[in-house]
C-alpha cells in the first residue's frame, strides 16, 4: 500500500513537471514563430514607400516580434532561475523590466 501512494505522487508530481515543459515548449515555439513572421513582414514592407504610415507599421512590427520573443524566452529563463537562489530571481525579474522597458521606450 505504502509503495502506491508513492508512486501515485510521483506520476502527478511528473504530470505538473510535464505539463509546465510542454507549456514552456510551446511558448518558445510561438514565440520563434511569430517573431520571424513579423520580422520578415517588415522587411518585406521596407521595399515599398508608404510613408509615416509604413513606419508605424514597422515599429509596430519590430515591437510585436521583439515581445514574442520575450514569451519565448521569459518562460524558459525563469524555469531555470526558479531553482535557483533568490539572488538570481532578483536578476532575472531587473533584467525582463529592462528589456520591456527597452521595447515600450524603442517604439517612443
């Protein structure tokens, strides 16, 4: 008896484990996916003359793409930071502002 209760906790507790990587798998793959789209649509709207409106749209293009790659590799970075000592929970939250701060105050 004793011996199933442990292997039940085992089989959950890698359950949660596993649904948290493939959550993480996923929002890399998105991430990668949708910035490459976005990124070569800019370059693609680069070739053409559209004006103001042409470079909103590229700004607006080069933030969405730089964001999704934030979800690609926010979750993955506080995966590995999780674990670790609470000094690098400080680092890895002061350098995710700095970076969305780098991407609001780029596209001002």
């Amino acid at each position: 008896m004793a011996e199933n209760k442990n292997t039940s906790k085992k089989t959950t507790k890698r359950r949660v484990h596993r649904e948290t990587v493939d959550i993480v798998k996923l929002c890399a793959f998105w991430g990668i996916f949708i910035a490459a789209i976005l990124f070569v649509a800019r370059g693609i709207l680069n070739f053409f003359d559209l004006g103001s409106v042409g470079a909103t749209i590229m700004n607006v293009f080069d933030i969405l793409g730089k964001l999704a790659l934030l979800v690609a590799v926010a979750f993955p970075a506080y995966n590995y930071v999780r674990g670790k000592a609470k000094v690098w929970k400080i680092i890895f939250w002061a350098a995710l502002v700095v970076y969305v701060a780098g991407c609001v105050f780029s596209l001002l």
